[in-house]
C-alpha cells in the first residue's frame, strides 16, 4: 500500500469517525432540544390559558424553539450548498460508513 493510499485511508476513517461521532449527533440533539423548547412552550401557553404572564412565558419558549428550529434548518442548508459547490458530494457520501464498499467510492479520495 503506498503512502498516499493509507494517507486516503486515514482521512476517510476520521471523516466516517467525525460524521458518527461528533456531527450527527450534535445535529440531532440541537434539533430535538429546539423542538423540545416549542412543545414546552405550547404546553405553557396552553395549560396556562388564565395566567396572563404565565402565557407570556410560553410565547417566548415557542420562539425560540422555532428560531433554533430555523437556525438549524439553515445550517443545513448552507452546509449542503457548500458540499454541492465545492463539489464533496461524493466524498461526503462515500465517507458514510455505509458506502464504503460502493465502487463509485473508489476514487473519491484522490487526488
């Protein structure tokens, strides 16, 4: 194996490993947080339909939750639009874990 191909190797392992460890887990914790927010504020507005200010409070936790919920649809989006840009569409898939064996992958990582 030459270098360049074990320097392709490792590269792909810590894109795979970054992608399942870090990455996607933040996003979906971010996202299930901001979600989590607006059900408690829709719970607050709701439960608390006498409580002027009670009712206040819930407003506020709707948006923020929706504004967390838009940020993050955003990120994704700017993040897509990058990838398709600079054209690593490719590498980003066949960094997935489960595309490794995809013969479209076998030149993605050189150069």
């Amino acid at each position: 194996m030459s270098p360049q191909q074990k320097a392709v190797g490792e590269a792909a392992g810590f894109v795979t490993k970054l992608n399942d460890i870090i990455i996607y887990p933040l996003i979906a914790l971010l996202t299930a947080v901001a979600f989590l927010v607006f059900l408690w504020g829709c719970t607050e507005y709701f439960m608390n339909a006498t409580n002027d200010q009670a009712r206040e409070q819930g407003v506020k936790h709707i948006t923020y939750g929706i504004i967390g919920l838009v940020i993050m649809i955003s990120a994704f989006a700017i993040l897509s639009i990058a990838t398709a840009t600079f054209g690593l569409g490719n590498q980003l898939n066949c960094a997935d874990h489960t595309n490794a064996t995809n013969p479209a992958c076998a030149n993605a990582f050189k150069i």
